[in-house]
C-alpha cells in the first residue's frame, strides 16, 4: 500500500522530467534578450554606413539601456533570471561540457553553467561596446576608442556565434528546442522548477521605454549632414546658424 502510495506521488515528477513544461523564463527575460538581438544585430549591420548613422547609434543607445536593465534585473528579477541561479564559475562550465560529451548532460532548468559564463561575456562585450561607441560619438576619446570599439564588436560576434552553437548543441541534447523556449518561456522540467509570475508589466514597460527612446531620437534627429559628423558638429551648425550675416 506505501509502496503504491509512493509511486502515485512521485508521477507528476517524473511526468515533468520526461516532457512537462513549466514557465521557467520570464516575460522581461526574453523581451530583453529578443531586444538585444535586434539592437546588436542592427547596429552591427549599419556600422559603415553613414546613411543609416542615426540608426546605428539609437541602436547603442539601446543596447546600452538594456545592459544596465539586466544587471539590475539579474539581482532583483525571478529565480531564473538572477545570476546567483545560473553564474557557477568554470569549474561547474567544465562539468557540464563534460557531460555532454559523455552523451548524459546535466538538466539545469534555467542556464547552464557553461552557457551562463558565455552570457555574462556578452554582457561585459555589449558594455564595452556602447561605452566605447559613445566616446567615439559625442568625441570623448581619440582614435583608440573608435579601434577598441569595432574589434570589441567583432569579437562580441563571434561570441554571438559560439552561443548559437552552444544553444543548437543543447537543444540537441537534451532534445529540446531552446529558441522556442526563449519565445514562450515554457521548459522542460519539474512543478518546482517554475517561477510563479512571468512578470509581465516589467516587461511592458521595457519595452514602452525602447519604443520611447526611439520615438525621441527620431523627433530630436539633427539634419544628415550634422549627424554624419557627431554632436560636436551639431553644436557648432547651431551656434553658426545663430551668427549674423554681416
């Protein structure tokens, strides 16, 4: 009778490991990382052009905004989404990576350790990079930070890459789909694994607040010719539009 009694206890469990999903991302989670793929994706694919100079650096300033948003929210955000869930150092990435050459991968039900070390890279990256896009933009720095800044960039893609890499070799091998995942918030796991709200009006207000930045750089956008130049060159058309004609 225990022994039948156990079993009826433990199925619900088992039923989760085997296939049950449960909400284990949270709406600001994956509107913020949706976000940086457009901002990133974006300003990397407008950097040369001066035509779409605007863009690129509305682009920054976004990317920018949403580094500072996830730090905050990796310390006061749901259980998933605060580092001290998924940052374990190498030792724990080195563990992982070894269990899924031995064909038995640790289950983690939010970030791996390994790919939790590749995110906290991209994070510093994407810090650099705007930080190093904006001294170069409002002429902070001389010519190192315009260097720094693109081979910054270049490597951060090719981070992006080894995480694309890491997300299909995952998805591979715990045969499931970690894209859709990050679209739905649903995982794998156990009635324990799941978070209790995916907090959604964070998430609203995340993205208003994108949407406004935009809306803003577009009303305030100074002419083609002033923006190809920086702001110093902004402020100089306006103080020389001022000038009389004598």
């Amino acid at each position: 009778m225990n022994t039948l009694s156990a079993s009826r206890a433990e199925a619900p469990a088992a039923a989760a490991e085997r296939g049950g999903r449960v909400l284990v991302w949270d709406a600001p989670v994956r509107v913020f990382h949706w976000l940086m793929v457009l901002g990133f994706a974006g300003a990397f694919l407008t950097a040369e052009s001066e035509r779409w100079r605007l863009l690129h650096v509305t682009l920054g300033y976004t990317v920018a905004g949403l580094v500072v948003f996830r730090l905050l929210w990796g310390l006061v955000g749901t259980r998933h989404a605060r580092f001290a869930d998924f940052v374990r150092g190498p030792v724990a990435a080195w563990r992982y990576l070894g269990s899924l050459l031995r064909g038995r991968p640790e289950p983690h039900a939010g970030h791996n350790p390994a790919g939790a070390l590749a995110i906290v890279a991209l994070l510093a990256l994407a810090a650099l990079v705007t930080a190093t896009g904006l001294a170069n933009y409002h002429e902070l720095a001389g010519d190192w930070a315009e260097e720094l800044h693109e081979g910054a960039a270049m490597l951060m893609l090719a981070l992006v890459g080894v995480h694309l890499a890491g997300v299909l070799i995952g998805s591979l091998a715990h045969r499931e789909n970690l894209v859709r995942a990050m679209f739905t918030g649903l995982r794998r796991g156990r009635p324990q694994d799941a978070i209790a709200s995916a907090r959604v009006p964070v998430a609203v207000a995340l993205l208003t607040a994108v949407l406004a930045l935009w809306a803003w750089q577009w009303q305030t956008a100074p002419q083609a010719g002033a923006l190809d130049a920086g702001p110093a060159a902004v402020e100089r058309h306006g103080h020389d539009g001022g000038q009389d004609d004598d």
